[in-house]
C-alpha cells in the first residue's frame, strides 16, 4: 500500500508542515518520514490520528489507487452502436461492474422486436423523450424525468414512441462485468 504518499499529498495539499503534522499528532519527525516514505507500516491508531489531524476520514487512507474516484473527461468518453437500429451508446464510466451510460434512441425504434438478455440491474432515468419500456408481460409508458428499474437478466426492451430521438441515463450492475450494452 501506498498509504505514505497519500498521507505527503493531503499534507502538502493543506499547506501543512511536517512540523506542523507531528505537533498535532504527537508523533516524531523521524517517524513521520518513515511514514511518508513509506519505510514503515503504522498502527491503525497511529493512522487514526493523522487522519483526524489532516481531517480526512480513516478509510480514505486504506484506499488503494484504483479504489478512488475515477474520473472520465466528456472528451474521453467511449461511444458505440448497438443493435441494427444502431443506437448511440456513450459510455459515461465503468468500474467494478457499476457502469453508467448515455443511449440516443432514434425514432421508430426498433424496426425489429429483439428483446435485450443479459446479467445484472439496470436503472433508467428518461432525460427526453417518451419512451415504453417492456419487460416480459410489463409495459410503462414513460416521459422525461420518469425512472424505471428491471432485472436485465428477463427479455426487455425500450421503445422510442416519439418523433424526436430519446435520451435514457442507465446506471447497471453485473457482478459478471459483460452484461448489456
């Protein structure tokens, strides 16, 4: 673990000395460089009091680096196509099978019923348009601002019932990591 250079770059980031660490937190300085160097393994309750020294919670510090907030520019994101009728699918972030997307859904679709089958939970927030949303023998017809929730792994499909293309937010989850679109 990298819990030494977290520990320099909350310090550094605050303005703190290293000075200034050890006085709030009783330890030496010798210690504390052995800390930020990673030369040594603290306590938890040597961790507990840096934390609460640099006011930053406990766990934060267990964290290891893919574990942090992950972050993907607009400029960055993937985009794809899926299905025959081709709907845009911007692909927002995905980590640990937690995956947030973006799908333009044209007009019309489908062209052809071809209900989607995979692992995991999907949730959806209509952002424009009005959509039906069938799963099995459930319908709903939703409008912008309405959510809907569904077990992707039962046959289930959006329709566009608009004129102009309609936009979903769906956050899905798959411990399989491959599910859906």
């Amino acid at each position: 673990m990298d819990i030494g250079s977290q520990i320099r770059a909350i310090r550094k980031q605050r303005g703190i000395t290293i000075a200034q660490l050890c006085e709030g937190t009783g330890l030496s300085k010798g210690f504390m460089s052995l800390i930020e160097n990673n030369k040594t393994s603290p306590s938890i309750s040597t961790l507990e009091s840096i934390a609460n020294y640099l006011k930053v919670p406990l766990p934060y510090l267990l964290l290891k680096k893919e574990e942090r907030m992950h972050i993907v520019r607009k400029h960055e994101r993937k985009t794809s196509f899926y299905g025959k009728d081709q709907i845009k699918v911007e692909h927002l972030t995905d980590k640990k099978g937690l995956r947030l997307l973006l799908l333009e859904i044209p007009p019309g679709y489908p062209t052809v019923e071809e209900p989607n089958v995979h692992s995991g939970e999907e949730s959806h927030l209509v952002l424009k348009g009005k959509v039906m949303a069938i799963q099995g023998e459930d319908t709903a017809i939703l409008e912008e601002g309405d959510t809907f929730t569904w077990s992707a792994c039962v046959p289930h499909l959006v329709r566009n019932l608009g004129e102009e293309p309609a936009l979903l937010l769906i956050a899905s989850y798959s411990e399989s990591d491959n599910g859906g679109l």
